[in-house]
C-alpha cells in the first residue's frame, strides 16, 4: 500500500511540474515591445501615416506592464498589468478595462471581444535604432 501512495505522489508531482512548464509557455514566448494593429481601410496615403493611426499594444514582459492605445498619434494610453491565463493575455488598466488577447504566436496578438469574436490582429514591431545612410 505504501508503495502505491508513494507511487501516486510521484506521479502527481510530475504533472504538476508540467502544467507549471506549460503555463510559462506562452509567457516566455512573448517578446517585449510594442505590437501594432494590422492595417485598415484609413484612406491614407503613405504606408507610415497609416502605422500610425493603427490601434497599438506595448507590453513589458519583466515587469509585466501593459500599454494600449488607439494610435501612436494619440497621447493618451491605457495602462496597466498583464497575466497569461490559458494562453491568453488578460489586461486590466487602470479605468478597470479588461482587454483579452489569444497569443497565437511569439509576434502575433489576437483582441478577443467578450463574446469571444476576433477584433484585431497586432503583429509584432522590431525596434529601429538607426536607418543606414546610402
């Protein structure tokens, strides 16, 4: 009988060491930085005027601080913290705005309504430091 329990605690144990390894997943999957809402119809002309009237998401992964604006145009920006629940990211800001995100891969941000339809779609932005001169 004690062979048994002592089996059935080791068992146990291991499964809830990898449940705790697949919630971190999609956590460590997510980069840090600013992810941008994909192009819509804004009657604009140039490709970085329309960038910047998308809707934006920036996200810290250390700290896990949370940024959401309607454009980088604005000066104004939700903020708050994030959690990974589900392979979600779940925001609260600081008016009690709860924004759901499905992470559907390390550079891709699905905005969920709370009726579960796909919103918008943000797509991972490399940083740019510096443009080459010719």
């Amino acid at each position: 009988m004690k062979k048994i329990s002592l089996l059935l605690a080791v068992v146990i144990m291991v499964m809830v060491l990898l449940c705790g390894c697949g919630a971190q997943s999609a956590d460590a999957q997510l980069k840090s930085g600013v992810y941008l809402a994909q192009e819509r119809s804004s009657g604009v002309s140039t490709a970085d005027q329309a960038i910047m009237l998308e809707p934006y998401v920036s996200i810290d992964t250390e700290d896990n601080s949370f940024y959401y604006g309607q454009s980088l145009m604005m000066s104004y920006a939700e903020y708050g913290s994030y959690e990974i629940i589900d392979g979600k990211l779940v925001s609260t800001v600081q008016n009690g705005n709860t924004y759901v995100f499905e992470i559907k891969d390390s550079n891709t941000l699905v905005r969920i309504s709370d009726d579960g339809e796909e919103i918008d779609e943000f797509v991972y932005q490399e940083p740019v430091y510096g443009e080459e001169e010719n």
